[in-house]
C-alpha cells in the first residue's frame, strides 16, 4: 500500500492525497488553493496526478478546500465515482456550480481590466482622458454601464491582440462534474475498488462531513486507513458529535492521516459562545452600529443564524433587523432543512419538537438580488449582516465591508479561521493589533477591491464558532474513540500548526510525523 501526500501538506487548502493498493488509485479529496492568485493559481491548475488513472475520489465533506477542483478532475479524463455522504453530495451541487461561476466571473472581471486599460491607453493616456471619453469606453464595455459585456470583451481582447485570462474551470464543467457523485448513507461500507470498501462515520465538522475508513486486503493482509477530512468539535450546535465508537472487530489502524488546522491552539469553550456573541451585538447596538459577520455561507452560516435565534428567543438581544446577504447560503440552508437526521438531540430538542425551524424566525431575510444587497449596504440604523465569503477574498462581504471598516461604532465579528494571506487574515490581525494598543494613533488601513480603508471599526474573534477541532479535542478524539492507530500523518495545518501537533502526538506516545508535499509512504 502507497500513500502519496499532495494537498493541504504544511497549509490548509488544497486538500488531496492519493492511496494505491495492487491496481487501484483511490484519491483522497481534490480541494481547491485558496490565498493570493498568483500563488495558487498553478497549483490549481496543475494536476500532480493522471486523472485517467484514478479509479474513484473520496470525498470528505463539500467546502471548497476539499472539493474544488473536483470539475477539473472530471475535465482531465477521470472516469471513476465522486463517493462521498449524500448530504455533501446535495451541497456540492451548490457550491461547485457557485465557485463555476467565481471562476468565470473573476476571469471576465480580470479581462474587462486588460481591455479598459488598452483603450484607455490607445486614447493618448489614461492620465488625460476626458470623462466624455471614459462614458464612451464604459458603453463598449458594459451593458448599461453596469453589466460587463462578455461578447465585447472577448472581441476587443482578440481583435487587439491582448493576453487573456481563461477561469479555473466553467459552468459547464461543474454540471458533468456533479453527474460523478454518488451519495450514501453513513454506516455503510460501500465498494471502491477490489476488495477495498469505504465506510463514512460522522466527523462533526459541517453537515454531512465523514470521518473515512477504507479497509482492504493486499498480500492476503488486512488494512485499514482513516482519512478524518476535517475533524469537528463535541457539543457544538446542530451537529452530532465526532463518532468515538466503531466496529469492534475492526483491528488497528495502520494509518491515519489526520488534521491539524488547529494543532497547537485552544478554542474558547463551546458553552460560552453565547455569551459572548450577545455581548458583541449588544455593545454594537448601545453605539448604534453594524454588526458585520463574514461566514461561510455552508456551515458557518447556520451555525450563527442558529446562536441569533436562541439569543432572541431567551430575550438576551433587541429584535434588530438580521440578514444573509449570499444566494449560496440561502440555498445551502435548504440543504439544511432537507436533512433534520443528521441534527443533534439538542436541536431535535430545542426547535423541530416544537414546531420551529431552526433557520427561520421575524426579522430574519436571505438576500439574493444585487438591489437587496446594495439597499442594505445603505442602511444607517443597527443590524446584523452575515455575509460569504467566509475569508473575505471575494463575494458581497467585500461591499458590506467597504461601506463598514471605517466607522467605530461598526463591529466585525470574525467566527472562523482565516488563513494566510486573506483579507480576512489582515483585518484579524490587524485589528487586533489596533485594540492592543487602546484604538490609538492612526488606525491601520486595509485594501479592499482595490481602495484603502482605514479600519477604524472594532475587530472580534470569537473562537467557539470554530468548526474544527483544536489540540484538546482532537486529542480527545483519539484518547476516547476505540481506535488503535499505528501511524498518524499529520495534515492540513500551516506548517507550524502541523509540527507542534504531531510533537504534542507524540509526547503522548503516539507515531506521528508531518508529510512533505509529493512525498510517498509504504505500508507494509
């Protein structure tokens, strides 16, 4: 058995790992790079694997770090099954046809660029055009001075001679991308190659994510591997909780190959996320502020949709205006509401026995037209904005913020991790840089589409809305489930998250260690 590590090694996009048993090929996710373009962008494109050869994908669960670049594997010649929970196949046919169109749309935006400055140039100078000649650039440009003209664009970049830039992958390739899938209940081992079955456990980290096990025999011996995709955290709202027991007679796992987003950090406790949430709103709405939310519109988005409801519900925050300013969240809500089995008790409890559903309630409104989003933006009385992407790199988030960064009294509430080179990373950090030193001086700017703000608006992190365990519990993880792991590969964390965890494993006695990026293991 080889395991080659190709993704989301020493960082945390771009999840892929390759498992080769006799004649079969089985990939582990096909997540996306996320961060600055023209870093990732090769990375994206380039495929470190035949996709030919591959004999079917497992997929872990639907965010785009895990799942993106599953329409160029479809594209490249793969002709296997997409095998994953049925709860993540149904998101995926959201999110993928929704990053289709982020490719599509920010390849277009790039080129509109590139013809615009030609044009500009060819009219003696961008530095002195009249706002007559602008209009006139405009017009050819876009329909109404508003849409941008795809056919136009595409024309001008040919007749001029001028480098395109072509999307990641289109619409097209998303939709014979999700024709792949295959959804299965979790539980249930399920045929993925000779000999060789996978069996989805909950993981915990959004719904419908899995913990993997794939057992097969080579050489008349028995393995088993683990793939924890990402691990999510006990007693978190909605959600059931990691599994911790699976089959007794299933012997020792000779390999996991595990996450570590979190290695060498501690989350607040889960129990007081309330409080501090109400906290946060209650204070913006005392200064006659904006709560801006940046989420991402799957998991994220409902889980603080979740906390706002319970918060109004015990009285503990003013009936203020709430909205979710994402298309895609409002459709992955639906997914949602279509798989209350997967709920923990406590939401059973709380809601769906009382009638209620968890996502709704007065004064709740999923935005989905550009006027509804730009009507928002120009609010002036308190409110609640909860807004994708959740790391604020593209998106309506970047409007909500542009209008919000530069006013005190507004608040941004971070509720997930962000990674490096984010925007979201740098209004984190900061603003927290800012707050240390009381809020004054000259407050840090940041650049958004392309203009500086000073950010002068407050910066929170609440840390218990994170979805990924920390260095306790995926400890816990391990220590109580009834797993006896031999190896464990560390994965999925920016390098010194990766380091610390598998030192942290192995004072506990465990064999862990921090692959490199295209680096092959043997199991024998």
């Amino acid at each position: 058995m080889h395991v080659t590590f190709y993704g989301a090694i020493r960082e945390v996009t771009g999840s892929m790992h390759q498992l080769e048993a006799g004649k079969d090929r089985i990939l582990l996710d096909c997540g996306l790079f996320q961060g600055r373009r023209k870093e990732t962008e090769a990375k994206n494109r380039v495929f470190p694997v035949d996709p030919e050869l591959i004999t079917n994908m497992i997929l872990s669960h639907a965010h785009i770090d895990h799942s993106g670049r599953i329409p160029l594997l479809v594209k490249g010649g793969f002709n296997g099954r997409v095998i994953t929970t049925r709860t993540t196949a149904d998101a995926c046919s959201y999110l993928l046809r929704d990053s289709a169109h982020i490719q599509e749309s920010d390849a277009l935006y790039l080129n509109y660029k590139t013809v615009r400055g030609h044009l500009y140039n060819l009219a003696n100078g961008k530095n002195h055009l009249t706002n007559r000649e602008r209009s006139e650039i405009t017009k050819l440009l876009k329909h109404n001075g508003l849409r941008l003209n795809k056919e136009a664009i595409a024309g001008l970049l040919d007749k001029h001679n001028l480098n395109s830039v072509e999307p990641l992958y289109t619409m097209a390739d998303a939709e014979a991308a999700l024709t792949a899938f295959d959804g299965y209940p979790y539980n249930t081992p399920v045929t993925i190659g000779k000999g060789m079955t996978v069996t989805f456990y909950e993981a915990g980290h959004i719904l419908g994510s899995a913990l993997c096990l794939l057992s097969f025999r080579e050489r008349g011996r028995r393995f088993n591997v683990i793939y924890t995709g990402d691990i999510g955290r006990f007693g978190r709202p909605i959600l059931k909780n990691p599994t911790l027991r699976f089959p007794e007679n299933l012997g020792p796992i000779d390999l996991m190959i595990m996450e570590s987003t979190y290695g060498a950090r501690h989350h607040e406790p889960t129990e007081e996320l309330k409080d501090r949430l109400a906290e946060v709103i209650n204070d913006t709405y005392d200064r006659k502020g904006v709560v801006v939310i940046p989420a991402f519109a799957f998991g994220r988005t409902q889980d603080v949709v979740y906390i706002i409801h319970e918060l109004l519900n015990e009285g503990r925050i003013p009936k203020l205006p709430v909205f979710v300013d994402s298309p895609l969240a409002g459709n992955l809500t639906r997914v949602f509401a279509e798989h209350p089995e997967v709920y923990d008790k406590e939401t059973h409890r709380t809601f769906l026995e009382k009638g209620m559903n968890p996502f709704e309630f007065k004064g709740l409104s999923y935005i989905s037209t550009v006027a509804e989003s730009m009507e928002c933006m120009k609010a002036t009385t308190p409110h609640i904005i909860i807004s994708s992407s959740g790391m604020c790199e593209a998106g309506r988030i970047l409007h909500h913020l542009r209008y919000r960064v530069h006013n005190p009294n507004n608040t941004i509430v971070i509720v997930g991790y962000m990674a490096q080179h984010t925007l979201g990373r740098r209004i984190m950090e900061l603003g927290w840089d800012y707050k240390q030193n009381d809020r004054k001086g000259k407050p840090p700017v940041v650049k958004i589409l392309g203009k500086e703000y000073p950010l002068k608006a407050d910066v929170v992190k609440i840390g218990g809305f994170s979805a990924h365990a920390d260095r306790e519990e995926m400890h816990t993880f391990l220590k109580k489930s009834n797993l006896q792991v031999k190896n464990i590969a560390v994965v999925h964390g920016e390098e010194e998250q990766s380091k610390a965890f598998a030192a942290f494993l192995k004072e506990k006695g465990l064999n862990a260690f921090v692959p490199k990026r295209g680096q092959t293991i043997t199991m024998e």
